[in-house]
C-alpha cells in the first residue's frame, strides 16, 4: 500500500483506541466460523470435554487413540485454534501415538475468559488440566508425555514443565524466547497483527506501536522467573527440541537458541527457508524425521 503522510496524520488520533483493542483481541481473540475438521486429514477423535481451572468451566480436545503407552498433547498458535494443529496430529498418529489436540480458554470451542491480564499464567494452567486429565485415563496410567507447543504456546508449554510430573518431553517449534515483548513487538512488525490500513502511516503507527506493546504484553504477562532455571525440576532432565526457521522475523533463530542453551538435554534445530510457523511447510519430510526421532528416542518406539 502506498504510504500517505496526510492520511497517517488523520488517523493518529484513533490510533490509541485500536491499539488497545488490537491488545485485547490477542488473547481473545475472534473465532472463526469454519474449521478444518479431521475428517479431512483421514482423523477420527474422540471428543472430551476436560474441566477447566476456572469453576464450571470447560476445555474442548480431540483424542486420537494411538499406542496407549506414548502420548503427545498438541497446543496452538496464539489466536487459532486445535483444528490448526491437525496436520500435525496426522503424521504423529501415523507413527501411532496418542495424540490429543486442545482449545487454549478464548480459542476454538473452549469457554470465554474475560480477564485482562496474566494469560501467560492462565494458558499454562490449561494445558496443566488437559495433561492432568488425560494422565488420569487408565489407559494411559503407565504412559510416557510428551508436550508440543508452537509460537506463543510453546511459551506455555516450557512455562508449565516444571509444574507437571511425568512428562517425558517438549518439542517447540517457532519460540519460545527469552524476551516475550519483544517477540510481541516483532509480531506486530511482521504484519501478523492486523493493523487497520489507515493506522500503517506514520505518525499513526509509530502511536499504534506505543499503546498496543505495553498492553499486549500486560495481556500475556511474562511468567514469573522467565526463562525457567535450567537447573530447576524437570528443565534439569526431560529432553527438549526446540524448530526454528533461519527467516522467522517473529521470533528469532539467536533468539531461540539463547533459550535453549541453557538446559543440559536441548536440542535445537534450524530449519532453511522457513518464517514464522513454517517449518514443516517448507522440508515435511525433514521435519517429520527431526520429530519422530526425537520422541522415538524420549517416548520409546511402538
């Protein structure tokens, strides 16, 4: 779109007012009317409604039955929902996992939280109560865990380890990173924030930018004690695989890797080519293999 100084001066004082509700729409965000179904990726779930922490609420999950013993819980990006994550859950349960696909609260078919803040904290619980519920199943009382979070949840996926026993493994793809806002800050430079046309003019934008990344960072609120001590419980033994695209402007391979680092069993894994969340688009097959054989190695082979 061609930049308009005039029109970047007329929109400035709106800018302040969508940027607060762009900030609240992050983590609550619109939901779509359509979503994939599995049926279209050859998948037949069992759907289970899992109680949430909040009282009389409820999570939704797809469980597709696999070995019983190798169980991998699958997350999703910020402002999606579990149908995203199908592709995934294809080829894991090819592989003949277990594999349970959940709704974060405000995403997909779970129930609606109108909180303002610490949704860092309150997402961490929602996957703690989707684990929880599922290691109770007896078929799954012996089983090993494994958590698989992207983007923006795979902040909740490391954040909630060191809360959960039995988990056996974390795979991370696109994130997390030492610095939240500033992977919120990126996100809204990416264009992955959607930015009314008229608010992408200066000065409209540069006010956008001031209001949305204080408030969108107040929404999520960086876990206490983020990043999670390497020596801490769980971080300290339980193997971890952390996928990253060298041109992912979101959240950065350095990024990723000064994360990373720190934990003794951490493997990190770059892939050529790929943005933000598209790893397994631009090598399947790469990504496919990197995958199995990590959780092969964590969860045990069929």
């Amino acid at each position: 779109m061609k930049r308009s100084p005039l029109l970047g001066v007329l929109a400035t004082p709106v800018a302040p007012f969508a940027a607060a509700l762009m900030a609240y729409l992050v983590c609550h965000p619109p939901r779509p009317k359509r979503v994939k179904q599995p049926t279209e990726f050859g998948l037949t779930p069992t759907e289970i409604w899992i109680p949430a922490p909040s009282p009389d609420k409820s999570l939704h999950a797809w469980l597709f039955e696999g070995d019983p013993r190798r169980v991998v819980i699958v997350g999703h990006g910020i402002g999606l929902d579990k149908s995203r994550s199908l592709l995934y859950a294809r080829f894991l349960h090819e592989a003949r996992y277990t594999v349970v696909l959940f709704d974060f609260r405000n995403h997909g078919a779970s129930f609606t939280d109108r909180g303002l803040t610490k949704f860092s904290e309150r997402f961490a619980d929602d996957l703690i109560a989707v684990v929880r519920h599922v290691q109770a199943m007896p078929e799954h009382a012996e089983a090993r865990f494994a958590l698989y979070g992207f983007s923006m949840s795979s902040f909740a996926m490391l954040h909630a380890l060191g809360r959960l026993d039995k988990i056996d493994a974390v795979v991370c793809d696109s994130g997390p990173v030492p610095d939240p806002d500033l992977a919120i800050r990126n996100l809204l430079r990416a264009g992955m924030v959607p930015v009314p046309a008229a608010l992408r003019n200066a000065p409209a934008i540069s006010v956008f930018e001031a209001v949305f990344r204080p408030l969108a960072a107040a929404s999520t609120s960086t876990p206490p004690n983020w990043p999670p001590a390497p020596t801490s419980r769980g971080y300290d033994t339980v193997p971890m695989l952390f996928l990253i695209g060298d041109k992912d402007t979101v959240m950065s391979t350095n990024e990723v890797r000064s994360l990373a680092e720190p934990y003794p069993h951490a493997e990190v894994v770059v892939v050529p080519g790929a943005a933000h969340m598209r790893p397994i688009a631009v090598d399947p097959d790469r990504y496919h293999t990197v995958v199995l054989d990590f959780l092969g190695k964590s969860l045990g082979e069929d």
